[in-house]
C-alpha cells in the first residue's frame, strides 16, 4: 500500500478519534470514549508504518497539519463551531505548508 495513503488513513482514524473525544463529553460516555481509544491506536500504528519510509518531522507536520484542518471542517458542520477569517487563513497556510513539504522537500518521497 502507498505510504501516502496509509499516512491519509492515520489522518482519518485522527480524525474520527477527535470527533468522537468531543461526543464523549469527557469520557463521560462509553461508545464515544471506546471509539476514541480505538481510533486513535489505529492511527497511531499506521503512523509507525510511515516512518519506515518518511521522516519522523515530515510525518507529523503532516498528520498534524490535515489533521487539523479535517477536525476544523468536521467541527464546523457537525458541532456547529464557526471560524473566523484569522483561522481560516491560518489554516490556509497550514495546508500551504503541507504542499511545500510535499512537492519541493527532499526530505519527503515524491
């Protein structure tokens, strides 16, 4: 499997066990709070799996970086919450530093 897609499946395990921390209302429900454990093992281990061919730093700006725009889009449709144009733009640039690591570091795989 490609290490880009194995790395976007880590991103939507991330993604699935911060929507669900949020539903779990502080652990306070069950089913939330065991999808959260689940979901954040599972991509945690394929994030193991990447760094036998991406660099520690770049996998994580990475994971990091979709993660968090994933969660904000999430956020905003499901929970209601709102972004301002700061973070929109903050954002912004969060996924513009993505696409340089991606199309001109050396340090990631093309």
């Amino acid at each position: 499997m490609p290490v880009y897609l194995i790395l976007a499946l880590a991103v939507v395990a991330e993604t699935i066990g911060t929507t669900a921390l949020k539903a779990s209302e502080q652990f306070t429900r069950l089913g939330p709070s065991m999808i959260v454990v689940l979901a954040y093992g599972v991509s945690f281990y394929l994030l193991s799996i990447t760094l036998k061919t991406i660099p520690v730093g770049v996998v994580y700006a990475l994971w990091s970086g979709l993660g968090i725009v994933s969660i904000a889009v999430i956020a905003w449709f499901v929970f209601g919450q709102k972004l301002d144009l700061a973070a929109i733009l903050g954002m912004a640039m969060i996924v513009g530093g993505i696409a340089v690591i991606h199309l001109f570091s050396s340090a990631s795989p093309h």
